[in-house]
C-alpha cells in the first residue's frame, strides 16, 4: 500500500518568512497527525485533524497552522519563522489507537 | 501530567551482544504502548503495540514486554542493521489518542 508522502524533503528558509508543508496520507485514512522532532525536545505534537476539522492541537504558538481537505491531504503552515523552528516535521496517520504510520518528513533549515 | 521516560539515551553494543532499552511512563489509565525504529533520515517506523501488564511481542531479534509502569524492548544477538533510534510512546487520550514520545535510545551495533 502506498505510505504517507510528504513533501518537499527538504527547505532552506530565512527568518520572518513563511512556509508551508504538504502532507497526503495513506489512502482511506482520514486522520493526519503532525509533530515537530528536534534533537534538543524530541518528538513534540502540533495537532490533529479529522475529517477536515481540528481535533487536537498541542503547545505551540498560533503562528504554527494547519488544515486539512476534503481529500484528507493536509498542510501545515508556519509563520514568521524563527532560527528554532528549524526542525524535522513529520506527518502521521492512524486510525483508533493502533500504531502511527509516518512519512519521511520534510527538514525545514531556517537561517 | 503523563510522562514517557526512555534510558538509555545511547548505547552502543557489539554485534551478537544482547541488551535491553526501557521505557518508564506515568499515565492515567495506559491505553496501549507503542515502539516505534526511527532510522536517520526518516520517520518513526511502527514496532509493537503492547496493551496490557504482562503482554509480550516478538519481531525477530526483538521483544517487547510491559509491566504497569515500564516497558522493555529487548534486543537479543543484535545486528549492524539493528542501528537505529527507539521510541516509545503512549497515546494520551484527548479528543482521540494522541501519542507521547519519549526522547529514545540510539543504538549503535557494532560488527
């Protein structure tokens, strides 16, 4: 079966500006979940959506967003960058409480 | 407030020497156990679901065992290709089961 594709791999951004990030799940699933890895903080939540709608959101500031479409392909969006948002965003899908499936991530470099 | 605990934060082993990683959680109510492989590079590659004390599983040269406040993944005659960092995590029930990373345990075989 087709994974979870996430793109670009990689993006190199200067401070102050914005970016955005592509997700499209595995086929059928309707949940996406994003989280931000970083060596110093690990794995940290940003939020979850559902059938198009915000289900969870984790501990972070409003310049991270995020939607999602009626095809369950979601974004996520980051305004204002700053040198520590650089990080290893990933996307996941599941379904109940069974095990994630992940993309590879797109590394986001801000300078 | 639920934490998920991961030691060691490294260890290096060679290749045949058996060892084991722990995960140590506190949470309301455990509804499951997750261990993820996260290879360089890429995403967190789904292992085992555990959701009871005393539930084991077994995926070639790994067990995962849970007790009611830890868990192991036991590594038993590892290989080179078992390199990789662990991650456990725990789903934190909120308006859905949203999984808990620990910070992992990089492991390094050597041949």
């Amino acid at each position: 079966k087709a994974g979870v594709t996430q793109t670009p791999r990689y993006l190199i951004k200067t401070r102050g500006q914005q970016v955005t990030l592509s997700c499209s799940p595995i086929s059928g699933h309707r949940s996406v979940s994003w989280y931000q890895q970083t060596p110093g903080q690990g794995l940290q939540f940003l939020f979850e959506y559902f059938s198009e709608t915000q289900r969870n959101k984790g501990n972070f500031p409003g310049r991270f967003s995020g939607r999602q479409f009626s095809n369950s392909r979601s974004e996520m969006n980051v305004s204002t960058l700053e040198l520590g948002d650089s990080a290893l965003y990933l996307c996941a899908t599941g379904e109940d409480n069974y095990g994630y499936t992940f993309g590879s991530g797109t590394r986001l470099t801000v300078v | 407030e639920d934490q998920v605990t991961q030691s060691p934060e490294a260890l290096r082993l060679q290749e045949g020497e058996s060892s084991s990683l722990n995960c140590s959680y506190t949470v309301s109510g455990l509804r499951g156990l997750f261990w993820y492989r996260q290879d360089p590079g890429k995403g967190p590659e789904f292992l085992f679901t555990l959701y009871s004390a005393g539930e084991e599983k077994e995926k070639e040269r790994l067990k995962a065992t849970l007790t009611k406040k830890e868990s192991f993944l036991h590594i038993t005659a590892p290989k080179p290709e078992d390199s990789a960092t662990y991650l456990c995590a725990v789903p934190v029930v909120g308006g859905s089961y949203i999984p808990t990373f620990g910070r992992g345990t990089s492991l390094i075989v050597h041949p």
